[in-house]
C-alpha cells in the first residue's frame, strides 16, 4: 500500500461526506468514523492511500490543520454537532456493512472506547438505509456510535469516495489524521495519542 510520512504522522486517504439519526454511543466517548481496506461507494472510484499533515488529505473539502465540516447528527442520544465533541480528540469514521474491510476493521474502534473511554468522542457514520448498520452493530454484540447518513449528505460534505475513511481530529478540532482503507490498531492508537500530546500541551501552556 503507498504510504507517505508528514511531520512525524502517518495516514490514509481518498475521497467524499450533514444530518444524520442512527444509533447509540455514550456522551463523551470517542466521535469516529469507520475505515479500512475499503471499499467503493456507488459514487466513488477505487483508491487507497495514508495522508498525515500534508499538503492533501486526498479528500477534497477536507484538509489538514483545519476544521472539516460541521454537521449535526443523532446516535440515539438526541441531536449534536460535531463541534461540540470539540475539546478532546475526535475520531469519525466512514463505513458500510457490506464493505469487508470496514468490517474487518471495526474492532479497533471498539478498542479505542474500551482503552480511551471520555478521553475521546468517537462516531461512525454509514449511508446505509435507516437501521441497516444500527441493526448489524447490536447483532454483533458492539455498542459503537452510529450516526446514519442515508441521503448522503454528511458523506458528501466530506467528500467521501471509496470506504473505509477514518479521520482523527485534534481537540481544537482541526484534521491531524485521515486514513482511506483498512485501519489498524498501531495506526489509530499512535494518531490518538498524538491529539492528546496536543491536548497536554495545551494544558500545560495555560498552568
């Protein structure tokens, strides 16, 4: 897989993604977005690569050290933005149950709620017909946030092509991390950890 190195941080990436309804995730935990080996999108086209702090995310309307586009969603719990996740990392992911790397990758997702808890928000995002990824999320036994996008509009603001696309958001909830295609534990724990250096740092300004 082509691979590229930017100030210490790796990432993957390619394109498309802002109301969503769907399923539950507790207030707090981390705001995801699920990605993996990947899979096309009726709308998208095959590609796979890892972007990190570089001139391109390889996802069109979404760049580094900036804020991607707000959206409001609703994961079971009542309507919220993304930026209100703002002040810890984010973490969103893109998927679908009929994309195998999405799936196959989903389980790093339920890690980082299991190891990071508050410290992190986390959504995940499918534009599937209502219920479609609700429903294999429960039949597996998962409790991942999922916020449902089925006209697309989330998936088009962020220019989400072929899936998986995991981004990860420092506190301030400027893009640190994108990755298109298959996401691995080492890969998601180390860009978490470098948004809550972030976070310290910060912290430790202000004291």
């Amino acid at each position: 897989m082509p691979s590229a190195q930017h100030d210490g941080i790796a990432a993957r990436a390619n394109p498309s993604a802002v109301v969503l309804t769907g399923f539950r995730a507790a207030a707090g935990t981390a705001a995801l977005v699920v990605a993996g080996a990947f899979a096309l999108l009726p709308s998208g086209g095959a590609a796979r690569a890892h972007h990190d702090a570089g001139p391109s995310t390889g996802l069109k309307t979404v760049s580094y050290a900036k804020v991607p586009p707000d959206f409001s969603y609703d994961i079971g719990a009542g309507e919220t933005r993304l930026s209100a996740q703002f002040g810890k990392p984010v973490v969103i992911n893109f998927w679908a149950t009929w994309c195998k790397p999405c799936l196959d990758e989903v389980g790093v997702f339920a890690k980082l709620q299991s190891e990071y808890g508050e410290r992190t928000s986390l959504v995940t995002l499918s534009a599937e017909d209502p219920g479609v990824a609700r429903t294999w999320i429960e039949a597996n036994g998962m409790s991942l946030p999922v916020a449902e996008d089925p006209k697309r509009k989330i998936f088009d603001a962020y220019s989400i092509g072929p899936i998986p696309v995991t981004l990860v958001l420092r506190p301030d909830g400027t893009v640190s991390h994108v990755s298109v295609g298959e996401l691995d534990w080492t890969e998601l724990q180390g860009a978490v950890e470098e948004a809550l250096r972030v976070t310290a740092q910060a912290q430790n300004s202000q004291n």
